[in-house]
C-alpha cells in the first residue's frame, strides 16, 4: 500500500474504508450525480435519458439496464465506471465522515426529496371510481385487449379493477395488495390503446395486482403488467395459479420471500424482450442459493402475453370461419 492509500484507508486498513463508502444512502448518492429522486411507496425512483433505477433500502435496479445491486460502491460503478479501489477512493474523497459512517456534505445536496404524497393522496387524483365509465373500461379490455367477460367482471365485483372518472377517456385502475389484503397501491392504464400512460401508485414493492389467490396458489407466476397477469391466467386458468403483476421487468425481493416461505413454485413470466431476459436471470440468480426453491421460466411466443391471447383467439376465429365456408 502506497502513501495515499494508506492515508485514504486510515488507521482501520483499507476494509474498513470500504464498508463505509459501502453504507452511504443510495438516495445522496443519486443526488450527487444530479437526479431529482421521487418516492414510491417504500421505494424511491432516479429517472433520466440513461438510466431508470429505483432503490429499496440499500438495494438498487436499473430498470433500463436490467441491472442491479447492493450498496453504494455496486451504484458508483454501475453510473460511472472504474474498479472497485478507484470507486472506493472517489467516494471516500466526496463524502465526509459522520458519526454514523459518511454522508454528502449538505450544500451539496440537491433539494431531490419532494414532500412525499400518500397513496391515499395520489389516489384521490387519479383513481377516483366512476362506475359510469365502466362500460368504457370494460369494451377496451373485452373488444381490445380479447379478455373473458367471465374473468374480469368477479374482478371489477370485487373492486380489485374499475374505471377512474377521469373525461373523456378514463384510466382503468389495477389495485395493488398486499399478503394481509391491504391496498396499499393502484397500477393505471389508460383506456386509449396506445397511449403510454401506465403509472404506479403507491407501494409496488410488496403489494401487487393478482389473479388468483397467492397466499394459497400452488404457483406462482410473475409477469409485467396486470393486463398481461390477465391474460395468463386465460390461457392458463388454474385454481392452483396465481398471476402477479410486478409493474415492470423486476420481480420483487418480497413477493420471492413470500413464495419460498410458502413452499410454492415460482414461474417468471417476463415480456419477450431483452429486459425481460434480464429480469428472469437476476430472479434465478438471486435465488440461486435457497434450499430447494423451485423457480422456471415461461415467455410468451410475441412481445407479450396480451399479444400471445389476441393472436390465439384471431386463429380461433380464422379457423372457425374456414369450417364454416367449407
């Protein structure tokens, strides 16, 4: 070890250097580099041009890369590059000691924490009910998106999907629960078939839209969206399933958790795309190591499984109109 290293180490040794650049809060680090953090639930989210990641506690995922990790060194070197001492030098020489470890100095930390908004809050503007424009909802899932009256109607009867009271075109809202049956989060998805407006409400990291019941399913089955969580259940109805919408390509740490303790098979069932890909391989990779966990994957033939079901019932009905000229 050369001077510098040493002084930068300090009289603890290099380790112990690394465990504190280590603990620095992801959220002031993200604020160093510039990002205006939003909160979400229990979570917070870094969004630019470049990257998409969200952080839970001391873990991070970049939804655009497909990547995450733990800890600040793992972030510092995901945004920036450089090997682990280069990183570890870095942040030592920018953030100061404290009595608890090292932290940013505080003039130059960004104002990035807005005043948090409640679910209840966010929710009492976007997902007010309006069973008036229901029917509006219900055509664009049945008509559009191919979906089985049958399946989604106990849904809506259950107050699990409906139809906020947003004009003209309302958002169709997907609560999310959690294992004890609180709401505590709502997916939205507007009614205009190729809008981009799919917002997340509230918590999504340990409460989530499902069909089925995932306290008592033999299997569980992790997919994107709720549309797509509908539509793998009807191409693959089950009582023994359940089908849960992780509002993106990351299954989360929790509903993993909940499935291991439970004994239940788990089946990622992520989007054809290269995210999807990537979300599969971290979820086997960060089970890799628990004791008889039974966890597959399954990815539909097209983009989605919205597109597999639409495709299947257009050859359904091709078919039968070839019977009936024949």
């Amino acid at each position: 070890m050369n001077a510098e290293d040493f002084k930068l180490a300090g009289a603890s040794g290099p380790d112990h250097v690394s465990d504190r650049v280590r603990s620095i809060p992801l959220r002031d680090l993200l604020a160093w580099h510039g990002f205006t953090l939003k909160r979400e639930g229990v979570s917070f989210r870094a969004k630019d041009d470049r990257y998409n990641i969200v952080i839970h506690g001391d873990k991070w995922f970049d939804n655009r890369a497909g990547v995450g990790g733990a800890g600040a060194i793992d972030l510092q070197m995901h945004l920036c590059g450089g090997d682990f001492r280069t990183t570890c030098r870095v942040l030592a020489e920018q953030f100061r000691p404290t009595v608890g470890g090292l932290a940013f100095p505080e003039s130059r930390v960004r104002e990035s924490f807005p005043t948090r908004r409640s679910f209840e809050e966010l929710a009492s503007q976007y997902a007010v009910p309006s069973e008036s424009n229901w029917p509006i909802a219900h055509e664009y899932l049945v008509k559009t998106r191919g979906l089985d009256p049958d399946l989604i109607d106990p849904l809506h009867d259950r107050g699990l999907i409906y139809a906020n009271s947003h004009r003209p075109n309302p958002s169709l809202v997907f609560l999310h629960r959690t294992a004890e049956g609180k709401i505590e989060g709502a997916t939205l998805r507007d009614t205009r078939h190729e809008s981009t407006f799919r917002p997340c409400l509230g918590n999504k990291m340990s409460a989530w839209f499902s069909v089925g019941d995932p306290t008592n399913a033999e299997q569980i089955v992790a997919v994107e969206a709720p549309i797509d969580a509908l539509s793998y259940y009807q191409l693959n109805p089950s009582n023994q399933l359940a089908v849960v919408s992780c509002g993106g390509c990351h299954v989360p740490d929790e509903l993993l958790h909940q499935s291991y303790m439970r004994c239940q098979s788990f089946v990622v069932a992520l989007d054809n795309d290269c995210a999807g890909e990537r979300g599969w391989l971290k979820a086997w990779d960060d089970t890799a190591d628990w004791a008889g966990f039974k966890i597959s994957s399954d990815c539909p033939r097209l983009k989605d499984w919205n597109a597999d079901l639409i495709s299947m019932r257009s050859a359904g009905q091709n078919h039968h109109m070839a019977l009936s000229h024949a």
